[in-house]
C-alpha cells in the first residue's frame, strides 16, 4: 500500500519537474513549439531596383504561425536613366547627374501581415513564410543643385550654386555636383499609397530572435507624376523589386 503512495509522489515530481523543464527550455533556447512570445520587434536594411532603404517592423504575434503589425520604411528612388558625369581637367569635380530635377524620398506606413507557410524544425533550420503590407506612402522631393559657371563676360566668371533648370542650365555650364543641403526649404509632398508582398526566410536560431530575408515587390501610386528627370517621361507608379535584411526579437512585454 505505501509503495503505491510512493510510486504516485513519485510520478508527481517527475510531472512537475518536466513542465518547469519544458517552460525553461521555450523561455531559454526557444525551441520548444507551442509556447507563444506575444510581440515582435525588427530592423532592416534594403537595396530595392531603384535604390536603398531602411524600415522598422512592430507588432503582434497572434500565434505561433501568423503574426500582424506597422511597417514604417524608408526608401530613396532614384530613376533607370540616371547616368553620374564628371568634368574633365577641373580640380576637385563632383560627379553629377545630368537632367535630375530632385532627389527622391518614400516615407511607407502602413498595415502588415505575415504567416509560416514552412515552420522549422525544433532543433532549428530556416522557416518559409508569406507577408503584405498596405497603407499609405508619402513622397518627399528636394531640388537638385549644381555648381555652375556663369560668365560677366568672356575673361570673367565666377562659381555659383544653382537650383538645376533644364532650360537655362546647358551641359557646358555646369561644373559638378551641388550641397546636398542645399533646397531643404523647397521640399514637395506628394501623397499615394503602397502595396508591397512577397516570402520571407527565417533562420532565427531560438524562437526569440529574429533573423529574417525578405524577398519581394513594391507597388507604389501617387495623385500626379513625380518629377525625377528633366528629359524623361516622369510617372506617378513605381514598380521595384526588393531584398531585406531583418534583425529583431520576439517578446513578451514586462
């Protein structure tokens, strides 16, 4: 009769013990599936089709497979077209781009969500999943300047800084590159929307960090053209495909 009580206290510990050792081992390695870190936090950098960006990614874990927050990003544009030139035989010549009318700036805010369509294995590995991400996108524009060489007349001229004007700047007038400084007070705002999807490769070696590849596309829609290039059909949609890199952590908050 006493073993039977033993056996039983017995079976107890060891229960107890392998629950507290489960809840140790999904707090510390994160491997363990099932246990839910409830909110995400990450940070990326991208190189996209038209140029580079950086973004921030917050949010929610609903459970162990989809997850939903705020995407900010980022981005700056430039055009297919842009070709960089430099002045032969001047001393100190900036590279510039001939018939860039304004530098070009994405702010992206907006709704995103994911989900694992290929978890990983406990021990680890790399996870396959899908996001989108919608919401509105604001576009900055500030003006090119150049440094330009004006004549009083033909044995006197002189150096100045110019916002770029296509029909009163010509090729041979200009000597290079501007302040990029310069033009912050005649900044435009542009406002449109954004679509953006595709897959991403986790391979986070616990369940608490994040370790992330994006792979995709944006779409972005603005109410009128933006002007980019002086000689080229400016347009208001840009196309551009992406790769990202994230790191972060999923959490729960104290």
């Amino acid at each position: 009769m006493k073993l039977k009580y033993v056996i039983f206290l017995i079976l107890i510990i060891v229960s107890t013990s392998t629950l507290v050792a489960q809840e140790q081992i999904a707090i510390g390695s994160g491997f363990e599936r099932g246990v839910l870190l409830k909110q995400y936090l990450s940070f990326g950098v991208n190189i996209h089709s038209q140029g580079w960006g950086i973004s921030m990614d917050i949010g929610k874990n609903a459970n162990i497979y989809n997850n939903y927050g705020l995407l900010v990003e980022f981005v700056d544009v430039h055009s297919f077209k842009e070709i960089k030139l430099r002045r032969e035989g001047i001393l100190n010549a900036k590279s510039f781009v001939y018939g860039k009318l304004n530098y070009i700036y994405f702010l992206r805010t907006g709704f995103k969500s994911a989900s694992t369509l290929n978890s990983k294995p406990y021990w680890g590995g790399v996870s396959v999943g899908k996001f989108y991400s919608i919401g509105f996108n604001s576009c900055f524009t500030k003006p090119v300047y150049l440094q330009i060489q004006k004549y009083s007349s033909y044995y006197d001229w002189e150096i100045v800084e110019e916002r770029y004007q296509p029909e009163k700047h010509d090729l041979n007038d200009i000597l290079g590159r501007g302040s990029f400084f310069s033009g912050f007070n005649k900044i435009k705002y542009y406002p449109g929307i954004y679509l953006q999807g595709g897959f991403s490769f986790d391979f986070g070696d616990t369940q608490d960090k994040i370790r992330r590849l994006d792979i995709g596309a944006s779409l972005d829609l603005f109410i009128k053209e933006v002007p980019i290039m002086a000689y080229e059909n400016n347009t208001f949609y840009f196309i551009t495909f992406f790769l990202k890199y994230n790191i972060g952590k999923n959490y729960n908050a104290k």
